[in-house]
C-alpha cells in the first residue's frame, strides 16, 4: 500500500516537473552549505500533496549519505495529533552542485521530483522548497513554529512567486 500510496504521489509530483512556459523560473537560494541544511526541519505550512493534505506535527529531515544522496525522512501524524503516524523515505539528489539548492526527490525509480530550495534564511533556521510548477510549496523551520510576521513575509513572497496563496494549509504542529 505505501509503494502504491509513493507511486501515486510521484504521478502527481511528476505533473509539474517542467517549468510553466509562461512563467519566470522561481529563484533559488545560492551557496547553500549541506551540512548546515541538514536535520530537522519543521512543516509550518504547505499546499500538500495528497499523502500529507491532514498532516500533523510534520517534520522532514535530511542526512547526507556517503554516496552524495540526501536521505530523507518524512514524518507526520494523519489527521489529528493522536493520529496514524506515517513515514516516508524519498531519496535527495543534487542537480545543482555549484549552489546546492536544486535537488530531484525521488519517491520512486526512475522519478525524481523538482525540489527547489527557494528561500534559505542567513541563519538557516526558515526555508521554502518550491517547484516550478507552483502546484505544491513547503515552508519549513528549524522550531515547530515561527514569529507571524516571518510567515506573512513568506506567504506575501510565495504569491509574488505566482504561487495560489489560498490553496496553503497551517500544519498543526503541537509538541
């Protein structure tokens, strides 16, 4: 059930892995140091994919594997604080090894994903990993919340990106 429940959201991931002919290339962060990148991060809020729409107190972590991939873990409750906890395991590849901000996330051979970091804060403690397509958005910390004003300054950015603001949901985070 899990590599059909993977299968399918590649599908959908897949859909928006070329650029939007009418649209500008969204911006990435530049120089991002990988170790500093990796750890826990935080889902603040995002326009989810269909495995994550009732996500809670979801986090996604990030390792750097010997062979150059970036192992990742994707961790939430479905659908209340008390709910199934889910874990997926996508594998990060750099497509961009001179700025490291553009990866392919593969859920599933041979499909691997735009993951774009597209914001990165000097202190590397708020993120927002975009896609081209403006279909799906994640905006990510280090701490299970962030002042209101940092995420009304990323979700203003987010639509100047062209990104459907309406369509963000708040991942309850309760720790």
């Amino acid at each position: 059930m899990k590599r059909l429940l993977a299968a399918c959201a590649c599908l959908l991931l897949i859909q928006g892995c070329t650029t939007v002919p009418d649209r500008e290339p969204l911006p990435t962060a530049r120089n991002v140091d990988l170790q500093r990148f990796m750890g826990d991060w935080y889902v603040i809020a995002h326009i989810p994919t269909f495995i994550e729409d009732t996500a809670y107190n979801a986090i996604e972590s990030y390792a750097l594997s010997p062979d150059g991939t970036i192992a990742t873990t994707f961790t939430f409750r479905d659908g209340g604080f008390d709910g199934a906890a889910k874990k997926y395991t996508p594998t990060g590849f750099l497509r961009d090894r001179v700025h490291n901000s553009t990866w392919g996330m593969q859920f599933v051979w041979p499909i691997k994903a735009e993951f774009l970091i597209s914001y990165l804060d000097p202190g590397y403690t708020q993120t927002v990993i975009a896609r081209n397509a403006r279909d799906y958005v994640w905006i990510m910390a280090r701490t299970p919340t962030i002042p209101d004003a940092d995420y009304e300054r990323l979700v203003a950015q987010l639509k100047d990106w062209g990104y459907d603001t309406a369509k963000l949901r708040k991942v309850p985070q309760r720790w």
